[in-house]
C-alpha cells in the first residue's frame, strides 16, 4: 500500500447514520369528563328511541346482542367531540407533512359518518378495515362504556396470548402488517398494537388501517362511538398535485381555531 493511500485512509471520516423508516402514525388523545358524560346520555338517548336508525347494514360488526346505531352529527353533545376531532386530524396531517418535509395542499375536514357501537358478550367486530367516498380520511373510536373486566386488564407482551390468559378479551388490535414471534431478533418492528379500552380515550387514524375488536365473556356494555373524517383536498388539486407547489390558504392555526 503506498503512503498516499494510507494517508487518505487516516484522513478520511467514517459517517453512519440509522434513519427510521416509519410505516404509521395514529393519534392518541382523552376527552374531559363532563365531555364523556354528554356523549354517553346522547348513546342512551339512542338507544332508548325505536326510530333510531340502524347502521348495522353497513358495518361488519357480529353484534347480536347489542347493536350499531346511527349518529345524529346535528346532536350539540356530538358537535362539541366533532370540533375536538377536526382539531385532532389538523394536527395530524400537518405533522404528517412535516416529517416527509412537505407542505399539505388547501383542504377542508368533512365528518358525516358516525355510529354507535354497544357490545355485550360475545360480540365482536372482525378485522376490518373502515370505507369511505374520498380516498384521503381518518377513521377511529372513541370508548365511552368498559366493562370492569376488560378495563382491568394488563398486556404486557405477545406471550400474554399464550395459555387462556383471556387477556385479549375485549380489546382491540391495530394491524398493519404481518406477525411473528421472532420479529425482534430479526430487527423487525411490531406491526400491531393492542389497544386496551379506557373510557374517554380517542384515536385517530388513516382509514386504510386495519383493526379487530374481540369479543369477551361476562356482564355489562363495551360501548363505543365510531367514526370516518374525510380530507378534501381544494381547488385545482388533481390538476396539480404537487404540494410544494401549492401555498396554504390559511394558517395551521386559523384552520384548527375553525369548526
């Protein structure tokens, strides 16, 4: 080896850099609780009316001892938690569009889509996916009712579903991809998240997302209130998709301050 080489070789710096490669983000969020009573006494309004349409036709839910009712989005206990979740998914996508460095082109928020789901045991909701008529929207819950059993429950890891634990009774599971029980050793990042009900907690995610909630065994009400948030993009958007190129109406803050 020449000298001139051994040199460039001392001389040089070795960089290295582990870059994330992030597949999802889902938003997390807890209601007060005079917020969580509100919607609770308009679920029972719900239920105690016969004329309460059902929604159960257009959902994949095995309800048969409870039911899937439809929302009024009119109702001013529902518009007080749908002003909290267009302020939740404009958090959301400008959040998005900063971690790829981008800007979001002009949109508005859209939720016409929300149901009722009351669950007893042996009720369940296959994994599913939730469907709407704009190809860009959020879908998501919120838990307003959980029984002592399943609100008691501690998921530690995936040997939990070893051995009739029962510990998946009741829960929810976000899926966005496949399984094993080897994927930390091989350096594989989870690809589900078990999610254990807590009255008043919220999510948001991208509609494409699937998730599964299991059925479980014993007395009371899981209730929850299901709903899709469309993301309409404005003005000359399919003629000219590029973000950078396209300046925002208003800001981050005056589009979270309006309903």
């Amino acid at each position: 080896m020449t000298e001139e080489v051994k040199r460039e070789i001392k001389e040089s710096d070795v960089e290295f850099q582990v870059q994330p490669k992030p597949a999802l983000m889902t938003g997390l969020g807890t209601i007060p609780n005079h917020m969580l009573t509100e919607l609770n006494e308009m679920c029972d309004d719900l239920l105690a009316d016969p004329d309460t349409p059902s929604y159960a036709d257009r959902l994949v839910g095995e309800i048969h001892k409870g039911c899937q009712l439809e929302v009024n989005i009119k109702d001013k206990r529902f518009r007080k938690f749908k002003k909290l979740l267009k302020d939740s998914a404009h958090i959301y996508i400008n959040h998005f569009y900063d971690t790829i460095g981008k800007t979001p082109v002009p949109y508005h928020l859209e939720i016409n889509d929300v149901w009722t789901v009351h669950q007893y045991a042996g009720d369940y909701n296959p994994l599913h996916d939730h469907g709407s008529e704009h190809f860009s929207a959020f879908a998501g819950f919120i838990h307003l009712k959980v029984p002592e059993q399943i609100a008691n429950t501690e998921f530690e890891g995936q040997r939990d579903v070893y051995g009739a634990q029962g510990k998946m009774d009741g829960v929810t599971q976000l899926v966005w991809g496949d399984v094993g029980n080897r994927d930390t050793v091989i350096f594989k990042y989870p690809m589900t998240e078990i999610i254990i009900p807590k009255e008043g907690r919220f999510f948001i995610f991208p509609l494409w997302l699937n998730h599964v909630v299991y059925p479980f065994r014993g007395p009371g009400e899981r209730r929850s209130l299901s709903y899709n948030i469309n993301v309409i993009w404005d003005d000359d958007y399919y003629d000219n998709p590029t973000p950078s190129t396209v300046k925002l109406k208003t800001s981050i803050k005056e589009r979270i301050n309006n309903d």
